[in-house]
C-alpha cells in the first residue's frame, strides 16, 4: 500500500517566519526613528512653518493681529487685545514650544541682527521710558515678528542651531514681507 503524504508547513515553521519578520519590521522602524540632528532641525523648522502658516491663515479669517516672540530656546505666539500682547496658552499646537536641548533659535529681522552691537543705551526723549517689570514682560512679552491681517507679515530669517561634533548644524527659515515661508533661501536649490 502507498502512503501518502501531506504537504504543509508545520506550527514550528509559521512561528519561525512569523518571528523573522517581526524583527525585520523592528530593525526598519528603528532605522527609520533614528534620525540625525540634521533630520531633527529640519523637523523643528517644518513645525515652525507649518505653525506659523496656519496662525497667518487665521490673522486673515479673523483681521487679528498675530505676533511671534523668539527667544534663544523658545518661540510663541501672541496675539493683540486691550492694548497689549497676550500668549495664545491654551492651544496645544500654538502655545511656547521649547527646543531640544543644544538647539538654539537666531532671529534676523529685515536683514539685521535683533540686538545691534553697536546700539546705545540712550533714549531719545527727554523722560526715561518706564520699563515694563519682568513679570509684566512675561505676561505680555512683545513679538519681533508681525502677521497682518493682509497676510504679510514682517520679513525674517529664523536658523535652528544645534553643536554637534563635526562642527555647528543650522536650518533656515525665511518669511517675506508677502506672507510667503520657505525652508532655505528661496533663490538655493535644495
């Protein structure tokens, strides 16, 4: 008599395969998760766009006046109402972002650094200027960038630095007076 047999993959087999591409699909993902301090400003500099593009669109909608504070580790939102600068707070995609550690923000407004060394400390007018407290600063800080309800907005150039060891990583951002936000110099080609 003839015996015949089956053919099939045992359960020991399927487990094996089964297995492989688990760690298969853990390897690429690890890959892909595990991006560079190049890949990472890129990212910071692509949420500051896409941040700042979505409050542009609302200054339009809504006639606001929108502003944006830069600080050396932070940037945020404001926006103008009774006479002063309030920070949008309870939006959780437009409140303070704080940057990485190592990652530092330069601001240049209208092709000038924000602070001028060669600026002087004197006052034009004959009466001292009253300077706002720090906890007023805080609470109502002024924006050095501007977003009109027009949909311009004050032009910038905006670079997320980090240190690494080969040498200081930067991505540039850059905002025209028309409203227009690009990563890198429009006139480069990436």
């Amino acid at each position: 008599m003839l015996m015949l047999r089956h053919a099939g993959f045992t359960l020991m087999e399927v487990m094996l395969v089964i297995l492989l591409m688990g760690l298969t699909a853990a390897g690429v993902t690890m890959s892909i998760g595990n991006s560079g301090p190049q890949q990472a400003l890129e990212k910071t500099a692509q949420q500051f766009i896409a941040a700042t593009e979505l409050v542009l669109d609302e200054t339009v909608l809504s006639g606001q006046f929108i502003g944006i504070v830069v600080e050396k580790t932070s940037y945020q939102f404001v926006f103008y109402k009774d006479g002063k600068w309030n920070p949008l707070e309870k939006d959780r995609i437009l409140s303070e972002k704080q940057m990485e550690p190592g990652v530092v923000i330069n601001l240049v407004l209208d092709g000038l650094p924000l602070v001028q060394e060669d600026e002087k400390d004197e006052s034009w007018f004959e009466e001292p200027l009253i300077e706002p407290s720090s906890e007023d600063k805080k609470k109502h800080p002024e924006p050095q960038i501007l977003l009109f309800p027009s949909g311009e907005m004050s032009a910038f150039e905006l670079s997320f630095i980090t240190k690494t060891d080969k040498g200081p990583l930067d991505v540039l951002v850059v905002g025209d007076a028309l409203g227009r936000l690009t990563l890198g110099r429009p006139d480069e080609i990436r």
